[in-house]
C-alpha cells in the first residue's frame, strides 16, 4: 500500500476501523454460536427420530442372546452402556460426557451470560497477551 503509517493511523481512527472491527468479530462470533447451537438441535432431533428404530432393533437382538454365550468383556460393555442410557435417560452427565474446562473445549453454550463474558474477556486478555508477546 502506498500510504504512510501517519494517514492509516489517521483514517483507522476517523473511521473507529479497530471499534468496527472489534464489533465485526462479536458479531461473526455470536452467529457462529447459534450456528453451533441450531446445529445442536438438528442433531437431538435427528437421534430423536432415530432412537426408538435403533432401540427397538436392540432389544429384539438382545432378547435372542443367551448370556452363557457372551464374554466377559461383552458383559461389561452391555452393563456399561446400560448404566450411560440410564444416567442419561435422567439427565445426570455421563463420565465421557462431562463438560471439561482446559485452555479449550469450554462448552460456552452451558454457561450463563455473565460467565460466558468472562470467559470471553478471559480469552480476549490471553489473546493480547499472546499478540504482544510474539510482536516483541
């Protein structure tokens, strides 16, 4: 570009191009999220749907099987999916799916709104830290 540092300082701040942009990237962030969230829906109503066939079909199976023919790894796996499916069928959070909160993965769709700005403000201050550290 052929313009001094001077005239794009000038216009960045004329045209509040950082504000802008700051409020360019909320914005694509919030429509990611209900994105992610409208894409969550679709997805329960689709298992929804296809739930009871599956089930069904399972337990028809299960009633042929004869238990002295099963392993014992067979057996543990058949008692721990059917330990999940109850858990779940009551709404408690099973051990695979427990929200974790490292550096990333946090499930911000369960937080509050409150949380969910500190936790943005969190990543934002992190970000910075990151951006200034590699420009040094």
């Amino acid at each position: 570009m052929d313009k001094s540092r001077a005239l794009v300082g000038r216009w960045s701040r004329q045209f509040a191009w950082v504000v802008r942009a700051t409020a360019y990237d909320r914005e694509q962030d919030r429509l990611f999220l209900a994105e992610q969230v409208q894409a969550r829906r679709e997805i329960a109503c689709r298992h929804a749907k296809l739930a009871p066939a599956v089930q069904s079909k399972a337990v028809a199976r299960l009633q042929t099987l004869d238990p002295r023919e099963l392993s014992p790894s067979e057996l543990l796996r058949y008692t721990q999916v059917a330990a999940e499916i109850e858990r779940r069928a009551v709404g408690e959070a099973t051990a695979a799916g427990a929200v974790e909160d490292r550096d990333q993965g946090t499930d911000v769709v369960a937080l509050s709104d409150e949380d969910r700005r500190a936790r943005m403000e969190q990543l934002r201050r992190e970000l910075e830290r990151r951006l200034s550290e590699g420009a040094q």
